[in-house]
C-alpha cells in the first residue's frame, strides 16, 4: 500500500446521475482537469444495484448527460407506457453510462476516474482493493455528488424482524424465483413496490395472489405531463393547469382535488388520502391495473414477520405458511435538508427543478464553468429539497418556478436551457405555432401570478 498524490481543479464525489451530469457539462464549457471517485465497480450510482425490471420514471430522452443521447427518441407504442416517450430499464442505463465514461470524459482528457475507491476525508480517498491512498490537492471545489444518494432494497437490510423459516427478498431477487408462491406479499408504498405489483401482474400473477402492505398512500404524478419533445404541449398544458389549480384553490385539501381533477396528480385508491408525495410518475394504464390488487393492508410499519402473522404498527393480519415477502421498505429517496449548492471550496450537488437530477446537475455544471461568483450562483441555483410529503409538492413549485424566472434574465442561461439535451422544454420554441402550446402557454401567462401568490400564501399558511 502506498500514498499518491495529485492534483485537480475539481474532485467529484460519486459516478452517478449527478456526478456523471454534471462533469459532463462543467468540461463542455470550461478548460479544467477533473478526478472522478465512486465506490462501485462502475459508473451509473445506484442503477449498478437496482432491480432488473425497474424503467425510469420520465422518458429516457431527457436523462444522462448532456452530450450523449440515450434511447432513440421514440414514441411507444403499445403496453402501459403507450403514447409517451421510451423509458430505459437498468441495464441500458448502465451500459449507457459505461459508454458516457469510456467515449466522452476519459477522452476528453479532462477527466481521471477511479472506480473502487472510498472517500475517507476532503482531498482524501482509499483503493477498496489495493488499498492505496490517494491525497488530492483540490485547486478550486469538491464537488459532492452522492449528498442525496438513495436508499434501496438491494443495499438496505429489512427495517423489520423476519423470523426463522419465513421466506423474505429483496425487490432484486423477485426476478430469480423459480417456483410460485402461495402469496406474494409486497413491502412498501414508493415507486419500487409499485414496479414490484406491476411486474407480477405483468408476469401473470392474479391479482388476489398479491397482498400489498403499505404504511402510506402516495400521490403519483401523471407521466403523461412529463413529456417534451412533439409531446412539449403535454408538457406546457400541465403547467398551465398546475397555476390554475393553484390560482384557484382556497386551502390545500382543495389544491389537491383540483390537481387531481385535472389528471396531474394521481392515486391508487380514490378512498385514501395521501400523505405521501415523493414525485415518482405513473401513467393512467399503469393505475388501473395496480387498482385491481384488492387486498391492500394500511396498518403502518411492518415491525415483525412471524410464521402465522405479520405485526404492524396499528395491528397484526395472519399469514400464510407459502407467502413470500418481497423487501420494497428502503427509505429510497433522500430528502436530507437542503443546503447552499456553492460554498468555498465545496460544490453538493442538489434539484432545483422538482425531480430531474440530471438536468439540475448539469445546470450546476455550467452555471460554475461560467464564472460567476458564489452569491449570484447560488441565485441562480437555489437548493430543492426532495419531497416527502404533499405540501412538498407546493415547496417544490415555488422554488423551480422562480429559478425560472431567474433563469430566463440571464442571456446566456436561456441559450445553454434552449439547447441542452436534457431540458424537457428545450424545444418549444419550435413548436410556438401549434395552437395546443399557444392555447396553453396564454393560459399560462394568465395564472402564473396569481398561481403563484395563492400556493405561497398556502405554504405560509402551514
């Protein structure tokens, strides 16, 4: 084992969306010599130990880097995503983000990568497998990429006791089952157990083998308002309703039916009020055959699976002897506090628009390869917290909507948005004519004001 010791503009702390996203576009508009560190064996963050069957929950064209597409730009046609753009599955991410590293940043010769290695102090990290330590004398940032790194079920032990005998995996083992189980039992109310019910409804298991557990109700947003390209007018008339329903909402239980009236937030089960919203998208096909799982049990938190019953936080249900637990409970996103995206020395990297980690980072990335000093940058680049709960959905709004706003003043800002890949918006200009955009974007501009006054008066309220 030995000490090395280099030097750098810029150390990236993480190889995935965000680190990959955001060096991408930092070398793309400034002349710096970057070192990239992960602790996995290859870039791609926590796609390397995702679920086989998990998509992206927004259309594949506006994900990854800036400088290399990913997907062919196509329409579905058919299944429960028909109508919208393309989604990628694991696996085409990480061999997308492989090709990213390998024909974009180490060519470029801006960028030094090294894979297998733990950060173990600022300017400081360690060979898993060597065991050498390398000390980086960091000329202008760390840039912290993995502040928000999500919790799976891969790498998350059960938040629960699992008794002797009883059969219980992780989402990731779903897929590896070779015989059928009396029951399924899916753990968790996010994203990966939804992925988890649609893939053994999809698969041809019965709704009634399917018992869903889940400790909250989860808004879900319409995917279909989550669509650029020839579908941007989606995009823009989604926008416009949001202000609407906020312009006209008298308290927040009515935003929220408004919202849902209009088809931008969705929910499994009419009957429940969410308590949950976490900004995972989902499309209309997809809700209804997720409303056919009948036997949903909402006691809380599982806290212990014994042979003959399951015990929760407000009760207990029997069990089956041939029930097979699926793990869904990893805490998955996280929403630490958020805090300023440019200090001193130190870049951590977080959303400013709700939910596209990659597009938030590269803006991160230009805004800095621009120069600017850190009072204005953080202007620019004002920290969106993760969501957690619906009123974060209000949070969320107001902090991208004026980023916008501030976006839209700087000239140089609006060039890099109208030509920047992963934008949703990039290319309304090219459609301007089309009446849907027209229509939408008039109904825009009458409610954007007063939208926005009313939802900051609701926050406030709160």
């Amino acid at each position: 084992m030995v000490t090395r010791r280099l030097e750098a503009d810029y150390l990236v702390v993480g190889a995935g969306a965000a680190g990959m996203a955001f060096t991408d576009a930092l070398i793309a508009d400034a002349d710096v010599d970057v070192i990239m560190v992960d602790r996995r064996h290859a870039p791609g963050g926590h796609w390397n130990d995702a679920y086989p069957f998990v998509r992206l929950h927004q259309p594949s064209a506006y994900y990854g880097v800036n400088s290399l597409p990913l997907g062919d730009d196509s329409i579905d046609d058919e299944g429960l995503n028909a109508g919208m753009y393309e989604q990628a599955n694991a696996a085409e991410i990480c061999g997308y983000y492989d090709r990213v590293m390998r024909r974009s940043l180490l060519p470029s010769g801006s960028v030094r990568y090294h894979p297998m290695c733990e950060v173990v102090g600022d300017g400081r990290f360690v060979s898993r497998v060597s065991g050498d330590e390398f000390e980086v004398d960091v000329r202008t940032a760390v840039v912290d990429a993995a502040y928000l790194e999500p919790s799976i079920p891969a790498t998350f032990a059960p938040p629960f006791a699992v008794a002797s005998g009883v059969r219980c995996i992780p989402v990731n083992a779903l897929s590896n089952v070779t015989e059928p189980a009396g029951r399924f039992v899916v753990i968790g109310a996010g994203k990966t157990a939804i992925d988890a019910c649609l893939w053994l409804l999809q698969t041809g298991v019965e709704p009634d083998a399917i018992r869903w557990i889940k400790p909250r109700e989860a808004w879900l947003r319409n995917r279909r308002h989550a669509q650029g390209g020839e579908l941007v007018g989606d995009l823009i008339d989604g926008i416009a309703l949001q202000l609407e329903a906020a312009a006209q909402a008298t308290s927040a239980d009515d935003l929220f039916d408004r919202l849902e009236l209009h088809g931008l937030l969705l929910r499994v089960d009419e009957r429940v009020t969410p308590t949950m919203y976490k900004a995972p998208t989902m499309s209309t096909a997809e809700l209804e055959l997720l409303k056919r799982i009948d036997d949903v049990v909402r006691l809380g938190h599982v806290r212990r699976i014994d042979r003959g019953e399951v015990v929760l936080d407000g009760g207990t249900v029997a069990a089956q002897p041939g029930d097979l637990y699926v793990h869904c409970a990893a805490p998955g996103l996280n929403p630490a506090p958020a805090v300023p995206i440019f200090v001193e020395g130190r870049i951590t990297l977080q959303p400013i628009r709700t939910g596209l980690i990659p597009f938030n980072a590269a803006l991160v990335g230009y805004v800095e390869a621009t120069g600017r000093d850190i009072r204005e940058k953080n202007r620019l680049c004002p920290p969106n917290r993760l969501p957690d709960v619906p009123l974060d959905w209000v949070r969320g709004l107001l902090i991208e909507m004026g980023a916008d706003r501030a976006w839209s003043k700087e000239s140089d800002i609006a060039r890099w948005l109208e030509g920047a890949r992963l934008n949703t918006s990039c290319g309304l200009r090219q459609r301007a004519d089309e009446p849907r955009v027209q229509d939408a974007m008039a109904r825009f501009r009458a409610f954007v004001r007063p939208g926005l006054d009313r939802l900051g008066a609701l926050l406030a309220s709160r």
